[in-house]
C-alpha cells in the first residue's frame, strides 16, 4: 500500500490550477444515464471516485471513456438498473444513480450505503422524494428496490434534521426531469455542484428554475439528449490549497477557481487576520505570520462554511497561538483527524461535535494515518509545516478525491515524495 513521505517544514511557492469538481462530476456523470444521445464532459478530475462512477455507468449500459480529463459517453441503449454493493461500498456518491434509474427505466436496485468513517450517513431523504414522486420502494437483502410506472410531479420538502442534503437534492432534480407534470423542492441544498449538475440537465433539454437557491421548480420532459459541459473547479482542492498557502506559501497563486464559491473561507480568514488577494478567477497569497485573532468556525451548508474543509482548518489553527473552537454541524463525528493531529503535537479536545483547538506553533513529523478524504489532506497540511518526517499511511483516500496532490504541491517546492 502506498505511503506519503513529507520532510518538513516547507515552503510554498508557484501557482497551481485547480481540477475539476470531483462532488460536480459524480452526479453529472450519473445524469448521463438520462441522455439519448453522447455526451462530453471537460475538466473532469482524474482520481478513483470518478473511476469507480465510470465502472458503475458500465453496469447501466452506459460506456463512459476518461482521457485527458474529458470523459465521453456512448449512445445508452442498453438498460441495466443495478449498482452492485462492491461499487457502491466503496463510494458513497453511487447513490445518486437511484433517481435517473428510476426515472428512465421504472426501476433501480440499488446496494444500501451504509454508514462511513465520518458518521451514520441515511438516505432516507432521498427515498422521502422518491415516494413523493410516486415510486414504491422496498429494502431487503441491504438494496434499495424502487420501482413506478411513470413518476409525477409534486411538492417536497427536503430540508433534514443536519440541514438540506446535496445528493438527494440532485437525485429527486434528475428524478423530476422526467416525470409527469411540476416538481417543486422547497428546502433545496444551494451548493455550486447542485447549480453545475441543474446546468448540464439543462443543456440535455431539462426544464429546471431556481437551482441554487431553495427552492428549485422542474417542469418534467419527455426525453433528455446527449450535451456537452466543463464542470467547475473544485472549491474544496482549492480551500485545500488556500489554507496551505496560509500555512506556509510566499507568492503563492492558486488558479482556476471560483472565488465567491469559498466566501466563508475567506470569511474566516479575514477574522485570522490572513492577507490575500483575490481576483476573478485566482487568489494570491503568502504566509502572514503567526495569526493572534481568535476565530470558531462552524460548519453549515453552503454557504456556511464547508464540512469538506474542515479538517484542512483545524490543521490551521492547530499551528496558531490561538485558542479556537470547531462546530461540527454536519457529520458531528467527523473527527477522525483530530487524535492523529494530536500525535504530531496538536492539542485537539473533542466533546461530541465541537472540537477545542489550544494551538501552538510547533508541530513534530509522525507516522500517521489518514483515516477519511479530507483527514488526509488536513494530515499532509500538517507535514507540510511539521519539523521533520510525516509519513502518511493508507493514502487511498486521498486518490479518491485530489487529482494529483502529490506532484502539484511537489511543484510548489514541498519535498514530498509518494512511495510503494
Ligand atoms: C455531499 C458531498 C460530501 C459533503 C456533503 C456535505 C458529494 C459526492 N459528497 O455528500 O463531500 O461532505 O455533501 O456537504 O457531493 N442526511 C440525512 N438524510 C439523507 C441524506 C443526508 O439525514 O437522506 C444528512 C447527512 O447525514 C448529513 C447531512 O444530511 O448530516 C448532509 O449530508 P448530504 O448533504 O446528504 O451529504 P452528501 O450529499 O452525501
């Protein structure tokens, strides 16, 4: 199994471009199960996540091919409506192959997610929509089952007890798009991969107002074509890369991004006192100094601040000599990173879903083990700045999310080697 070796600390310095959005490109590739006709998907991010996608598509006849981060689909002609439990195991987002399934054919069978490192992760939001929908659904031998004659449009509701759910906003919107009549979601989730999959439904033929805001209205069609679109970047490598700069970058610029997507980082980089740039599609900064400006940070749905980038923060404050308090208000168990954090040299105390950071500057190179996506990006922050060796095992998390972290930051200047 492959490690990260990380000799510390670094300096950053160059300009990256930021990939396309991994969270946009899972449900946009399962759209595709919808078009009668090839599509053409730009900056589509090479790592294992959309692998996995495009082995599912195969399962449902649709052949989807990945070269020079364009993905191009066949003709679907073939209907195959099952997304086995060793795809969907390994990849939580296969859930949102239920709706275009659904839709399309009149049945999905779809292996049940369970739960993740990060929490209890239910899907009874989307089976919620479904139903509203009218597809009857039954659960046996850990699958999802649905199956109806032809959905029709109606109200729903999709607000939940953790705030709106993304991918089950963008299973009933694909759901919707071709069912009979007006489909209203009041309680939608606003995130930019929700208005980036609404983009490409409408380039297909789809009739969909208001994606973005919470309330999204789709008049259902009879048939969506084949389309072309380039996915957006990626907010979370870019976050990612931001806090990194303000770790340990001079003259860093991260391209190829969408600032106004990150509003809330920038939010809480502004109550740490961190200096940057910020232009239309690019953002510069350097490391500023240690940051004395106390800043909690609560995580909430787009556009609070993103639980995706939570991890990469606490490393963050980890380093400053600052005390600071974390709100988890999404996955109140996500933190997994923090004990490893803890066996560098942090002092992390966590009381159910609020995490005490007391940081201090120095932080020691360990062994350690990524435990989920973003705790190993939180983890390589922390080498970057650690004295001495990080090594970080069980790395495959990281290939399932970032497009080459390795060789981008490796261009920067950090020594930091990947190895069998
Ligand atoms: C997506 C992202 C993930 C991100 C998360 C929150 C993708 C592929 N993944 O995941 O990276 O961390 O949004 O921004 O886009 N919930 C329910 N019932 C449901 C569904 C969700 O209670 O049926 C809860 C979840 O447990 C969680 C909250 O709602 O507490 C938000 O989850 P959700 O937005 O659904 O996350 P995902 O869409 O799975």
């Amino acid at each position: 199994m492959d490690k990260i070796i990380i000799e510390g600390p670094n300096i950053l310095s160059g300009q990256i471009n930021i990939s396309g959005a991994k969270n946009s490109a899972l449900p946009i590739l399962a759209s595709t199960i919808l078009a009668n006709g090839t599509c053409q998907l730009k900056q589509v991010p090479k790592v294992q996540d959309i692998s996995t996608m495009i082995a599912m598509l195969a399962h449902m006849g649709v052949n989807a091919k990945l070269e020079n981060n364009i993905v191009t689909t066949n003709e679907n002609n073939q209907k195959g409506t099952t997304a086995p439990y060793e795809i969907v195991r390994k990849m939580r987002g296969s859930v949102c192959a239920l709706g275009p399934l659904l839709t399309r054919y009149g049945e999905a069978h779809i292996s049940l997610p369970g739960g993740c490192v990060i929490g209890t992760r239910p899907i009874d939001l989307h089976l919620k929509g479904l139903k509203a929908l009218g597809a009857s659904i039954q659960i046996e031998h850990g699958y999802v089952h649905a199956s109806c004659k032809k959905l029709k449009g109606c109200r729903i509701f999709l607000g939940g007890n953790f705030g709106s759910s993304v991918l089950a906003t963008d299973n009933i919107m694909m759901a919707a798009t071709l069912a009979e009549g007006t489909t209203i979601i009041s309680g939608a989730a606003c995130e930019p991969e929700v208005v980036d999959l609404a983009n490409f439904l409408i380039k297909m033929g789809a009739k969909i107002t208001g994606a973005g805001s919470h309330n999204i209205t789709i008049e259902g069609v009879s048939k969506l074509t084949g389309a072309t679109h380039t996915i957006i970047p990626d907010r979370i490598e870019a976050g990612t890369f931001l806090i990194a700069g303000a770790m340990c970058g001079q003259n860093l610029t991260i391209n190829n991004m969408i600032p106004e997507h990150l509003d809330a980082l920038f939010d809480a980089f502004d109550r740490l006192g961190i200096k940057y740039k910020r232009h239309q599609s690019k953002v510069e900064l350097s490391y500023s100094g240690d940051y004395t400006s106390a800043c909690d940070i609560t995580t909430l749905p787009y556009p609070g601040f993103a639980t995706d980038l939570q991890a990469q923060i606490m490393t963050l404050l980890a380093v400053q000599p600052i005390t600071s308090v974390i709100t988890e208000k999404i996955f109140p168990d996500r933190f997994m990173h923090a004990a490893e954090l803890d066996r560098m040299g942090a002092k992390i105390n966590i009381d159910g879903g609020t995490a005490i950071i007391t940081g201090q500057s120095n932080l020691s190179g360990a062994e350690v083990m990524a435990s989920d996506l973003r705790a190993s990006a939180a983890l390589i922050l922390a080498g970057l700045v650690a004295k001495g060796t990080t090594t970080i095992n069980r790395v495959y998390h990281l290939d399932r999310g970032y497009e080459n972290m390795v060789g981008k930051l490796a261009s920067l200047g950090a020594k930091i080697t990947r190895k069998s």
